[in-house]
C-alpha cells in the first residue's frame, strides 16, 4: 500500500509538520512533540478520516483540521502508553520519555491534547461529541489495560471491552467525524462508526499477536499487554489459539469491507478497502513492520 502517495497522506502529513513549526523553536516542547509527531508511522486514523469525509462528498480543507486533531491525540495516546508500559522503543526509535524524561513527555502529551481540542472546536456539535467520547474512552480502555495485567486476567468479554475503548474508539470516531463533516445523516454516520469499530478491533487483535509471538521488531516494552491468544490458549492449544485468533479477525475484516461496499465505487471506497486489508495485513505472518 503506498499511502505515502495519496493526497490524504500528504495533507496530514504537511499540516502535522506545520503544526509543529509553529511551536515556539525555544522551548523544548518543540523538541518533544516533533520526536513523537515525526516519527514515521501511516497517519491511518486521519486518512481514514479524509476518505470518509471524501465518500460522503466533502473536500480534504474541509476536514484536515479535524483529521489532524485526531493524529494528535493518538500521538498524545502513545506518549501515554509508552509511559504505562515502560516503552523503550516506538517505531524502532527510542521512546520519548527515554529520550527527554517522564515529566517532559507527560506535559507534551497534554500539549498534544489541547492542541486537538483547539481543533476541533472549529466544527459542530456532534464532531466534539463524537471527538470527546473517544478520547474518554481511550483512557478508560487504557485503565482497562493496566488492571487486565495486574490482575493477570485473560477474560474474553473484558479483553474485547478493553480493546474496543482503547484503540476502535478513535478508529470509529475517525470514520464518523470524516462523515460528520461532510454533512451525512445518522444513519451513514453510524455505517462508517461501525466500520472503523471493526476496522480498530481487528488492528489491535493483530497488534496484540504480534507482541505474544514477537515478532514486532520496532517496539519495545516491559509491560506486555494480554492478546486474545492468550486467552484462548487457556482452553486450548496453542496453535488452535492462534488458529481461532486469526478466524476472529478474518470475520471482522469480512464485516468491515462489506460496510464499506455499501458505498457507491469511488478512489476512496478503495483506499478505505486497501488500508482494511493493511492494517491486518498477513494475519501475523509479514506484519513486523507495520506502522500505523
């Protein structure tokens, strides 16, 4: 997937270096927020933001403001995570707390927060809604996260529970907010809400694999959090584990392209199906390098 030659890619990609110009060359915040903000990765959540917006018949302006609240917020998330987990490295480069200290990254997380609240302040009600209740459920799913690991458990229904508020929230809010923009009704807000809730669910099911089977070779953590593997495999063997495993995510990709097929045929229809199959790209088997 060249997501590096779509414009959607390029719009965010410049206002995410904009963004960062614009922070005061004196202050180290500049230095924190540029380590995290320009570290690589597939911008996946604003892009998937811009091609629903684009679906639903709106422009790129239109929507970058918004596409780039929701990069920064996501950046403010792995700052975060990092810190939780004691993260060493963050693709393939060293943490920004390893790099500037625990207070430095905390406090430019909270910039990066601000920043997309500012943002999106600039659109209607239901885009703050939706922007506001992802973000809360990000950190309850974090919360999640880190008692799931204290407590050792392997609960189906909490696992699934904390995975859906922890990273599909901003993908579902992505794809809604994209649709909110371009004026949509309800009802094809709540189509694309569904599609980015499937398309994050999976993305993290096949993230979580690649930390139990280790094969994710640019980060590092000391605090691994528990994969649906791990708790299958309380029931069965491994390799059924990592059998059953894979048929969840091939049902919710299944799920998430026939959402997507709802739509007329357009450029973006396909990007949406190629960043799909992308972000479960392999179903465990080539995906060490995934960036997203």
């Amino acid at each position: 997937m060249d997501i590096e030659k779509w414009d959607e890619y390029r719009s965010i990609n410049k206002a995410l270096i904009d963004f960062v110009e614009e922070i005061d060359h004196g202050s180290k915040m500049k230095k924190v927020v540029a380590h995290i903000c320009q570290s690589g990765g597939k911008k996946t959540r604003p892009v998937v933001l811009l091609l629903s917006s684009r679906i639903c018949g709106s422009e790129i302006g239109n929507a970058l403001d918004a596409a780039l609240s929701i990069e920064l917020i996501h950046s403010a998330s792995l700052i975060h995570d990092d810190l939780l987990d004691r993260g060493i490295l963050r693709r393939g480069a060293k943490t920004a707390h390893e790099v500037y200290g625990i207070p430095a990254a905390m406090l430019a997380g909270d910039y990066l927060i601000s920043k997309s609240i500012e943002l999106i302040s600039a659109y209607g009600k239901e885009v703050g809604i939706e922007f506001g209740r992802a973000g809360m459920e990000m950190a309850e799913g974090e919360a999640m996260d880190v008692d799931l690991l204290e407590r050792n458990s392997n609960n189906l229904a909490e696992y699934f529970n904390c995975i859906e508020k922890k990273t599909a929230s901003l993908f579902a809010a992505s794809a809604a907010m994209g649709a909110y923009v371009a004026g949509a009704d309800e009802d094809t807000v709540s189509k694309f809400r569904l599609f980015g809730n499937k398309l994050g669910t999976a993305y993290q099911i096949v993230d979580d694999m690649l930390e139990y089977t280790s094969k994710v070779n640019n980060k590092e953590s000391i605090h691994m959090s528990p994969s649906l593997v791990d708790v299958y495999r309380q029931d069965m063997a491994d390799s059924k584990a990592i059998a059953k495993t894979r048929e969840i995510v091939e049902q919710l990709v299944s799920e998430a392209h026939e959402i997507i097929d709802l739509f007329p045929p357009s450029q973006s229809r396909n990007r949406l199906h190629e960043i799909t199959n992308y972000a479960t790209k392999g179903l465990f088997s080539e995906v060490g390098t995934r960036k997203c």
